[in-house]
C-alpha cells in the first residue's frame, strides 16, 4: 500500500482554481440563506415560513434533479457551470431589491415575501444543476487515484464556505442591515465567474450522447438503486438530514430562546460548519476508508445526540458545543459518503448519480427544514428538535441490525487498487 499522500489533488492547478471556485459559490450560496431566514423570520414572527423556504427550494430541486442529470451528463460542464452562476447572479440581484426600501416602497409584507419564495424557488432549479455539474467537473480535474483526496478538499472548501458564510452574514446583518449584506453575496458570484474563466473546456465523456432521457433516467436510478453500497450511505444520510434539521430553526433560539441576537445567530450557525471543517482537514491526514461502514453509524448516532442535547439546552455556550460536535460527526458522514460516491460511479454517469445524491441528501436539508418548521408548529420548537434527534437515532439502530453489509463496509482495499494502477 502507498503512503497516503494530503496534498496530492492540490498538486493540480486546476483543482486549486476549482476550489477557489466553490468557496465562493458556497459562501454566497450559505450567506444568501441566512440573510433570507434572518428576513423571512423577521417579517412573519412564525417558525413555519423557514420551513416554507426549505419546501420552496426542495420542490424544483427534486422535480428537476434527474432532468438535470441527464442533461448535465449529455453536455460539456463548463457551460452549465457558466449558465447556474449567472442565474444565482439574478436570483441574488431580485433579491437584493427586495431588500432595498427605494425599490419595495409601500410593498406590503406579504407580497415581499411571497416575491421572495418565488426568488427562493427559482433557486431550487439553479441548484438542481449546480450539484451534478460540480461533481462531474471535478472528475475530470484530477486522476481517478486523487479522487478521495480531491474529495475530501473539496469538501473542505465548502464547509469553510459554510462556515464564513453564515458568521459574515450574522454579523453583517447587525453592522451593514439585510440590504447591503446581499452586495456581498453578488461581489462573490461574480468571484466565482472569474475563477471558472481560468478552467478549460473539458471532453464530454459519455458514449451515448442522445440517448432518449427516459432511457437515461432509468438508467442512473437503476444503477443507484441495485449498488448496495451507494443507496445505504445515501438512505442513511437522507434520514439524518431530515430529522436532524434543527439548523433551520436557529432564528427561533436566536431571537426568541437564548435571545442572543443576529451577532449569536452567525455563532450558532457557523458552529456546525466549523466542527466539520475540523473533521475534513483531519480526514485529508488521517484517512476514513478503513471501517468505514462503522465509522458512518457511530458518526449519525453521535449526530443525533448532539441534536437532543441542543434541543433542549437554554444555555448559549453549551448550544453552541453542541451544534460544534454535531458538525464534527457530519463532517464524518460526508467524507465518507463522498469517497463512496466517487470510487463506484463510472464516468459517463456522475451526473445522473450526483442528481440522485442530491435528491436523497441534498434536499432533504429543506425537507428537514420544511419538517423541522412544521414540527416546530404542531409541537413546540425545542420538542420538535428533541424529536427529530431521537429519530435519528432510531434509524441509525435500525440500519445497523437490518445492514450488516453496511455495518462492516470497507473502503480501503478498493483505494488502494486505483492507486496501485498508475
């Protein structure tokens, strides 16, 4: 076996342009979303309208996910990556409008909000594409043995867009207001088409360029669905998404729980973020691959701890270790979840796969948010989070009795055959 080597995807100078690239759309993908949750919440007074946020994103997400696919598989990315930043561009600039007193005049709240889920919803259709495009372009910047590597940075990178992106958009709101926060959001989109100007067009590497889209369809959901390995870790992940979506409701312990105000909210937000950062950088030095089907249970279980613990903690501090912890053990999850993704999906088919990723766990974060919103509703905010952790835990005990495949996955014996094959 060859020594592991951190920093070998960086030794790519595309992967490096590749990164700065998608720090700058997480940053300003994450600090948008803040900056709306921070608004929505301040218009409305009602814990239901972020999950409305999170249902206006997750329709066109799911509904369009394996379109997306296929098309993103049919195409050169470059291109698509090109189309989904500028039409961030123009969501972000509707946005930053109806932010801006002059503009929305005698506007009344609810047609500001109700402009704002639709900007919210268009959206959802830029990220159906964006996800798949992303993870098709990054196959094709690095070599199949730099993979889990190029993984594991890349994952990095968005959790340090997830973590600065929140915490700007917390403190901006209290020093510069919801307005000018969004000019932040826009300068960075436009970083982010600077970037990709420096990446070359790259080969499309499908043999079956016009094939029929529901052929293709069918083709990914069925190669998802019989590979046992990639539909367990995308399962598993999508109901610990789902129940432990408690971070949608960090406006409600901000404002109306700890009382701590915008500047706590970017904390508390950030916390998770920063926890998993930990866990990337880490990974990048000390490898996850072996055990990692056990690795990935205790990581959900200890998730969903964590999110008990925030529940029903009235303590700023203590909230704050917990959201910390929470994201140190997703930060687990993803690694591994990425390295499996990356090692078993062939080439011509990572778009229709990272379509089907993006259904199971992408956008089950707004279906956990529509859940925790409505939950927060019928039952009260800190026993829906209490509720929604004590189901992830649940889940997790069921899939490691049922799974015992799952439970003793390893992934270091395939990485070290792709390495030892140049």
């Amino acid at each position: 076996m060859k020594k592991n080597d951190p920093y070998e995807a960086l030794r790519y100078r595309e992967f490096n342009i590749f990164l700065l690239l998608r720090f700058a759309m997480v940053f300003a993908w994450s600090m948008q979303f803040i900056v709306i949750e921070w608004e929505v919440y301040s218009l409305t007074k009602n814990p239901l309208s972020l999950g409305i946020i999170g249902l206006m994103e997750i329709i066109p997400a799911i509904s369009m996910a394996l379109f997306a696919g296929h098309i993103v598989d049919q195409n050169e990315k470059k291109g698509l990556l090109l189309k989904c930043i500028l039409g961030f561009s123009v969501i972000s600039l509707g946005l930053f409008l109806l932010t801006w007193p002059p503009f929305i005049g005698d506007f009344s709240k609810k047609i500001i909000l109700y402009s704002i889920y639709f900007l919210v919803f268009l959206g959802g259709l830029v990220r159906a594409f964006l996800g798949p495009t992303i993870f098709s372009l990054l196959s094709l910047i690095v070599p199949k043995k730099a993979y889990p590597n190029a993984a594991t940075w890349s994952s990095s990178v968005w959790q340090i867009g997830s973590v600065l992106g929140p915490a700007i958009a917390g403190f901006s709101i209290n020093w510069i207001g919801v307005h000018w926060s969004m000019c932040i959001v826009l300068g960075f989109s436009v970083f982010a088409l600077m970037a990709l100007s420096q990446i070359a067009v790259k080969p499309i590497l499908n043999p079956k360029i016009g094939e029929p889209i529901m052929e293709s369809l069918k083709e990914g959901v069925k190669f998802v669905f019989h590979n046992k390995t990639i539909l367990g870790a995308l399962s598993l992940d999508m109901i610990a998404v789902l129940f432990g979506g408690a971070v949608a409701l960090l406006p409600v312990f901000a404002q109306d729980i700890l009382k701590v105000g915008p500047e706590g909210f970017g904390v508390l937000r950030a916390a998770p973020a920063v926890g998993a950062f930990l866990t990337m950088f880490i990974s990048a030095y000390v490898p996850l691959n072996k055990n990692a089907g056990m690795k990935l249970l205790g990581a959900i279980f200890g998730f969903g701890i964590c999110i008990i613990v925030f529940g029903v903690s009235s303590i700023f501090w203590v909230s704050v270790i917990a959201l910390f912890l929470s994201g140190i053990l997703d930060g687990i999850s993803v690694v591994i979840r990425q390295t499996i993704l990356q090692l078993k999906t062939p080439d011509h088919m990572r778009g229709r796969v990272a379509a089907v990723n993006s259904i199971f766990v992408g956008s089950s974060n707004e279906l956990g948010a529509f859940e925790s919103g409505l939950t927060a509703k019928l039952m009260g905010t800190v026993t829906a989070v209490v509720f929604g952790g004590s189901m992830t835990l649940l889940t997790v005990l069921i899939t490691g009795i049922k799974s015992p495949t799952f439970r003793n996955l390893d992934l270091q014996k395939e990485l070290d055959e792709h390495r030892n094959q140049e």
